[in-house]
C-alpha cells in the first residue's frame, strides 16, 4: 500500500487522486470526520479533488472510501474505522487496484499501519455523569494520568479538542484498564509513506484562505441545516474545530468575528498537532518521506513512483 499524509491544507487528496490515476489507485480516506454524511464543507471533502483530467482532456473520477459512510450525531470510533478500512483495503486489492491510503487523522492511520488490537467500549453513563462540568483542562489531566497507568498512545490532544470527546477518551482508558479482555487481532500493513511537507507560513496562509472561502461558500448554512434537522447542538460540538465554532456561534455563545478568529486559532493549532503526530510516528519507528508541497504535480508524482519502485 502507499500512505499520503499530512497536514490540513498540504495537499494531500489532489496529489493522492494524481497518483491512483498513474497507478491504477483507488483512495481510502483516513480522515475521522469526513465519514459523516451532509458534513461536507466543514470537513473538507472536496470531492472534486478526485476528479483528474486525462491527457485526452476527459475527467476521471478516482474512486474513494470510507466518505459519507455515517450519520451526523454518531460518534464514529477508531474500532469501527479500523473494520471499515479493512473490508475497504481488501475489496480494492481482491480486484487488483492499488489501494492508497490518504488522510491527516495520525491515530486511524498508524492504527491500521500497526494494526493496533482494539475491544469496543461500551458508555459509562455513571462515569459519564461525574466528569459532565469539568473543565477540557481537568479532563486532559485525567486522560494523561490514564494513559500513563495503562502504557497508551491511543489518544493525543489532536482527538480531545472539546469535552465530550475528552470524556469519550477516559471512558474508553478507564475501560481498557478494569477489562484486559482480549481484543480483535488485525495484521499491520506495509506501506510506503509519503508526508506532504508544507512550510508553516504557507500553511498558515492556506488555511486562513480556505477558511475565509468555506465560510463564503455555506458552511454557516451547512451547519444550521444540520441543526435543523435535528441533531443536537453538543453533538455537533463534538466533532470540534469547524463544527465546534460555527455551532457555538449559531446557538448565540459567540459573535461572528469571535467564531472566525478562534476557529482560525484552533485550525492552526490542530495542524501543529497533526505534525506533532507524524513527528511522532517517525519515533514509534516508521519511515515517511517527505516530499515539497509547493512542487509542481506532476514533480511530486514522479518523486513518490521513483521512491515506491
């Protein structure tokens, strides 16, 4: 398999869809949002990205998985995803397809690589019930000191950026540490893995960009229809950053000008984490090479087929 990650805004889903198509590729997402239906401006699916233009001048569609394949107001897990994936990688390679794994969502995608053992989890309403009121503060501490009890790298601050799914992390360490039960056996998988590398001031100026660009485009609108429809306000917080800020701006917590400020910290903050991540994976033992974001396309696929052969 070939492994495209990066950081929000580097890149990664036009060069991953350039490849397939020299390749024979299809593309499994590994981003943890992008699996819920009608969340689309907000996660960034841009799903034209997949669309390539041959040399005859026609398009190509490259296909996907694992986009728009749950509900808003579920909370799609690291289990699920890691059973997703794989019904995924194995349908593209028993057709004979290159399967290329794409994404910035560093936990699903060292999950799979690994092939970490996973149990489900069920909710702790008791547990649940003592944490409600606490601060992101005290929470972060609680799943620290949980995760050093239990030797875990299974959440970092990428995964915990509102409450809810902070507490959603304790529940499942305080679980993992009164049931050592045993868990699923998956197998790693080999990859090649290639890191977009974008320069910080570059990144910074994509993202305020496309931020200004979604906001100009309806994701305002794309968050009210969700709340419309239904879906509660704290579980579209939930799924932070984007859904987090507009949601709170939407229900009167925050003006406008507060929204777009504080959403463009925390985007900025969430890409410093995610290279914090891949920084890490390099440590935990895994090679990525890393090839310029700003190269031409064309350069940037030459590079990955000449590191991959």
């Amino acid at each position: 398999m070939i492994t495209i990650l990066g950081p929000t805004a580097s890149g990664k889903t036009p060069l991953a869809a350039a490849l397939a198509k020299e390749i024979g590729g299809e593309i499994i997402s590994a981003d943890s949002r992008q699996v819920y239906r009608r969340m689309d401006i907000g996660t960034g699916k841009d799903l034209e990205d997949y669309q390539v233009h041959s040399s005859e001048l026609k398009v190509q569609t490259i296909p996907y998985h694992l986009i728009d394949i749950a509900e808003p107001g579920t909370k799609y897990n690291l289990f699920q995803y890691q059973q997703d994936f794989f019904d995924a990688y194995n349908n593209i390679i028993g057709r004979g397809a290159q399967p290329i794994l794409c994404g910035g969502t560093g936990l699903y995608i060292e999950a799979v690589l690994k092939g970490y053992q996973l149990s489900p989890v069920p909710q702790n309403p008791e547990l649940r019930q003592q944490l409600e009121g606490k601060p992101l503060e005290e929470l972060t501490q609680m799943l620290l000191e949980l995760k050093a009890k239990n030797g875990s790298n299974m959440h970092n601050t990428t995964d915990v950026d509102s409450c809810q799914r902070a507490i959603r992390a304790i529940e499942i360490e305080t679980y993992n540490l009164q049931h050592p039960v045993p868990r699923r056996e998956l197998p790693p998988v080999d990859s090649l893995i290639i890191g977009v590398d974008i320069d910080r001031e570059e990144r910074r100026r994509k993202i305020t960009r496309r931020l200004k660009a979604r906001l100009e485009g309806g994701m305002v609108e794309e968050v009210k229809a969700l709340l419309d429809e239904g879906i509660p306000a704290d579980d579209l917080i939930y799924y932070g950053l984007e859904y987090k800020f507009v949601t709170e701006y939407l229900i009167g917590k925050t003006t406008y000008d507060e929204m777009f400020s504080r959403l463009e910290i925390a985007i900025h903050q969430f890409a410093k984490r995610q290279m914090t991540w891949f920084r890490g994976m390099e440590r935990r033992g895994f090679t990525i090479h890393w090839i310029d974001a700003m190269r031409p396309m064309e350069e940037k696929v030459k590079e990955i087929l000449e590191i991959w052969q």
